[in-house]
C-alpha cells in the first residue's frame, strides 16, 4: 500500500530558557521548494480542465476583487479556502541617520487616520482546507541533522528576496520555516543579517512581533 506524499521534516534543539536544566528537541517542517502560480497553472492544465487561460483570468478577477472589498473596509472569506483581512500598522518616520522607524504614541487622540498605513494582509485558513490536508495521503520522514544545516549566501538572499516579492516581508517564524531551521538558529542568522555594513534587510516592529523588509523598499 502506497504511503502517499512525503513531509520532510528536521529536529531542533529547543532554546532554553535562564535556569533550565536539560537540552530538549522539537520538529519543524523542512520545505523542499516555493511552488510558483506558473507551475501551478501548467500542472491544474495537465491535470484538470482549467486551461492557463482560464486560470490566469480566474486569478486576476478574485484578486481584484479581494482588494476591493478590503478596501471597502470588509473581510474577505473563501469557503473551503479561508478568510483574508488587512493587517493595519503606523506610518514611519526617518530619523537624522537617515533609518526608518515607527513613532511611538503616548496619546490615543495622535493616532489619527493620516498615521495609519495598510501593512499586509491576514489570511486565517478554512477548517475544510485543515481537514483535506490532515486527512490526505500522506506520511512523515525525518531529514538526520537538519539543525545542522549550512546556509549558503547565495540561498538565503535568493529564497528572501523571491519571498519578499511577493509578501513584502518575513517574521523569523516565516524564515524557520522556509529553512527548516530551529528559533535559535534563525535569530542568530537574522541578526547578522541585519547588522551586516551595508545591509539588505532590516528588522521593524509590527504589532506584537518583528517583521524584516528588504532595504530600499
């Protein structure tokens, strides 16, 4: 009996916290590639009788018609796939060094509708979306050492800035998982990444957690 498609996932030592005794593990999933909208279409067109044609209409009209309605101030939500929403930030100020950064608001009366700025969208997936992967044919295999992992130069600013084009920027939980690395190690590569002379991405704080944006954008 086939055992259906294969998760690859890693092991990664759990960072401690002060006084804690015992190195402990945890599992993360290690993603073999980025699927883009254009091997999409050709495999639903080999597949399915969606023609790229079709597909690529389909795609242009719901995506126009997402942003419209959430421009219109509503949530969108897709049965069977999930509900969209804008995620809502503050505008930023460049200090005399010439960085970016976001004002900070000792008044709610300051946080008026010029200060506010539309910073990307929530995407919450359908329970029926959850139940079609849980429940699909599929089994778990374990990539040895995967902590261990050598990042190259050359992956990591190519797979950041194929990631960032599309979405804008990357929490370090969005790094965890396009690199199958642990929490340690993504901060650890994130923060020479960041304090690099001259550097390519640069961290901010979004809400309750740090979001990284390319440089220049």
């Amino acid at each position: 009996m086939s055992k259906g498609l294969t998760i690859h996932f890693g092991v990664h030592p759990t960072p401690q916290q002060d006084g804690e005794d015992g190195q402990t593990y945890h599992v993360r999933q290690n993603i073999n590639r980025v699927i883009h909208s254009k091997e999409l279409r050709e495999h639903l067109s080999d597949y399915s009788l969606v023609t790229p044609g079709l597909f690529e209409m389909v795609i242009d009209y719901v995506e126009k018609e997402i942003a419209e309605q959430l421009l219109a101030g509503n949530s969108v939500h897709i049965d069977g796939l999930g509900r969209f929403s804008l995620q809502l930030g503050t505008r930023k100020v460049e200090d005399k060094d010439g960085t970016l950064h976001r004002k900070t608001y000792t008044s709610p009366d300051d946080l008026t509708g010029h200060e506010v700025v539309i910073e990307g969208l929530n995407f919450i997936a359908d329970k029926q979306m959850l139940n079609r992967i849980k429940n699909g044919s599929y089994h778990f295999e374990r990539d040895d050492e995967s902590y261990k992992r050598d990042i190259s130069r050359a992956e990591l600013l190519t797979t950041l800035a194929d990631f960032c084009a599309t979405h804008g920027y990357f929490t370090r939980r969005t790094f965890e998982l396009l690199f199958g690395v642990s929490r340690y190690k993504a901060d650890r590569i994130l923060t020479k990444l960041v304090c690099e002379p001259y550097p390519k991405y640069y961290r901010e704080k979004q809400g309750n957690q740090w979001v990284y944006r390319k440089t220049g954008t």
